[in-house]
C-alpha cells in the first residue's frame, strides 16, 4: 500500500479512472491494469478513512474521561 498518498490524492486518481471508464477513453488491454490500480486505491482510501474513524474514537473516549 501506498502511505505517500493522501485520501485526496487517492480518491481523485479513482475519480479520473471511472470517469475514463465511463467515457470509453480506456483499451481494452488499459483495462484490467486501470481495475487493479482503482483496487489499490479503494484500499488506501479505506485504510486512511479507517485510521481517521480510529483517531476520532480515541479523542472522543478521552474528551468523555475530561468531562467526568
């Protein structure tokens, strides 16, 4: 997986492949090449929106423990 990338990053790269597919701009022989890039940014995007789910849980548990 790539961390370099940011889910904006990520998420705009998937953007232009599925506006590419749907536009017919993509060979046959890009395709399955183009899926399995769109795979890959599935699963960094769904790591980092994991990861920021993770850290809001974290500040939300310790912001119930300040006000107890």
């Amino acid at each position: 997986m790539e961390n370099k990338y940011t889910y904006k990053d990520a998420f705009e790269e998937l953007q232009n492949i599925v506006a590419d597919i749907e536009d017919g701009e993509i060979a046959v022989d890009e395709l399955t090449e183009k899926i399995n890039r769109a795979s890959e940014l599935l699963t960094i995007c769904k790591a980092k929106l994991t990861a920021s789910e993770a850290e809001v849980e974290k500040l939300l548990q310790k912001l119930e423990k300040e006000n107890d």
